[in-house]
C-alpha cells in the first residue's frame, strides 16, 4: 500500500489566487489584513483617506513579494467607493472577497451630550460606508468572479449597551444588522458575508482613546479573560479565515474575537 506524503507539497496560502479589497487599510486592522491578505497569497486593493498610509503600507506589501496596489477613497461618498471598487476589477479583473474595515470613533460622551455633528459624521462612516461598500462589492463579485466573501468590521461593543460610546456601538450594531441580511440574500448566490467583532485591540483609535482615559486598557483588561488586549494582526486572522474558503459554510456570522470578553 502506497502512502501519500505531502511533505514536500506546495504550500497554498488561505487566499491564494483570491483578489481583496481592504477598506480603512492605511493603518491598525485594515493594515494587518492588508499585509496578512497579501501573505496568505491574495492581490490586495487597500482603500482610505491618507494617501501616506496607503504608499506605505503597498511598500511594505511588495517589499516581500506580495501584490497590492491602492486608492485613495472616501467611505462616505458613493461615487468614491463605486471607483474604488471598479480599480479593483479593472486593475485585477475580478472582485472575489472583501474587508469592510474603514470606521471611526469620537470622543466618549453620554448620549444627550453627542454633538450633532459627531453624531452625523460616525453614522455617514461606519453605518452608511459600510452599506455603499456592500453595495458596490455585490455589484461586482456578480459581474466578474461570481462568488465570493465579505467580512464587515464591527465591534464586541455592538451586543450591549455601552455608556459613553452610545453613537459607536449604535453604528456597529447596525453592521450586524446589514451583514445578517446579506447573507440571507446573497447566500443563495454564493456570497457569504460576515462580521467580526473585535475586542480591545491596540490601534491608533484605542490608544487615541487611552491618551483621554489613561487607566481605559487596564480596566477592559480586567473583564477580558484573556486578561489583555488583541493585537491588530490577530484580529486580522480572523478575518482572513472568514473570507478564505475554509469557512465555505460559514455565512451571517458576527463572529467575537474578544478575548473572551463577551462570555
């Protein structure tokens, strides 16, 4: 009886001959899925605002070998991510998975105390960009590569009240809404679309916050299990597993990478 050795097989990557789009890719998760995306063997589209961000991240990408390209884009205005979308596909020829990354925070504040402003702005960023992304990433997963994966970002703050970050947690709620009806609409088509929720995790935006709020990390520490915080990168694999097709039967899931800090 012969036995199969693979010791010397291929390595294939989770996304190998996947094309991506990242949004918010310029700096903390989005970057780590960019980089990890790229790794994992996937031609990567980075969107964001900051043009700096995004040269640098690409330099890194392409620096070890990886394939990646990106646009400047705009999350709140249709027109910029419908083009962002269509340079993926013209620059690659398809669109297979997508990470709907790009969101922001605003300063803690009880809910009559929100300004309209900030109110307006994190709805039009995290609720609606992440709508008009999905929009225009159905549109063209259907045109060119037929089937596919969206991964949303939310937040473990999304599954209960939250003090303070009331208009937040309100916006990554209505993440989870969006993702659990796309998947009961597109999964029919072979469009699997998830969210994440991370925990604390260390990026600009939580050390932002922590500059504000000095003892904020150690105290969500204290209620995480885990007894710390994420790491962008681990975050990031979640994401990666989610939208590979190791995760063929998975759909409509807003999966906690948290440490433990909802149980």
């Amino acid at each position: 009886m012969t036995q199969h050795n693979d010791e010397h097989a291929p390595f294939i990557g989770l996304l190998t001959n996947k094309v991506a789009l990242v949004t918010g890719a310029g700096r903390g998760i989005g970057a780590a899925a960019a980089r990890l995306f790229a790794r994992e063997g996937a031609k990567v589209m980075l969107a964001s605002r900051t043009e700096s961000e995004l040269s640098a991240v690409v330099e890194e990408i392409r620096a070890i070998g990886g394939i990646a390209d990106y646009i400047v884009t705009d999350v709140a205005s249709a027109m910029s991510v419908q083009n962002a979308v269509q340079s993926v596909v013209s620059r690659y020829g398809r669109l297979d998975i997508a990470f709907n990354n790009a969101g922001v925070a605003i300063a803690p504040a009880s809910l009559a105390e929100i300004p309209e402003n900030d109110f307006d702005m994190i709805t039009a960023i995290n609720y609606k960009g992440i709508w008009l992304a999905m929009v225009a990433e159905v549109h063209a997963i259907r045109a060119t590569a037929g089937r596919g994966a969206i991964v949303n970002n939310s937040s473990v703050g999304s599954f209960r009240g939250n003090p303070g970050l009331g208009a937040y947690a309100a916006t990554k709620r209505a993440i989870n809404s969006l993702t659990e009806t796309a998947a009961r609409e597109y999964g029919p088509e072979g469009i699997r679309v998830n969210a994440i929720a991370p925990g604390t995790t260390m990026t600009a935006m939580m050390q932002q916050w922590a500059a504000r709020v000095p003892d904020i990390v150690e105290r969500l520490n204290a209620n995480t299990p885990l007894g710390r915080a994420a790491s962008p990168d681990e975050i990031a694999q979640a994401v990666t597993w989610l939208l590979s097709d190791r995760a063929s039967y998975v759909t409509g899931v807003v999966l906690p990478v948290d440490g433990g800090a909802r149980a």
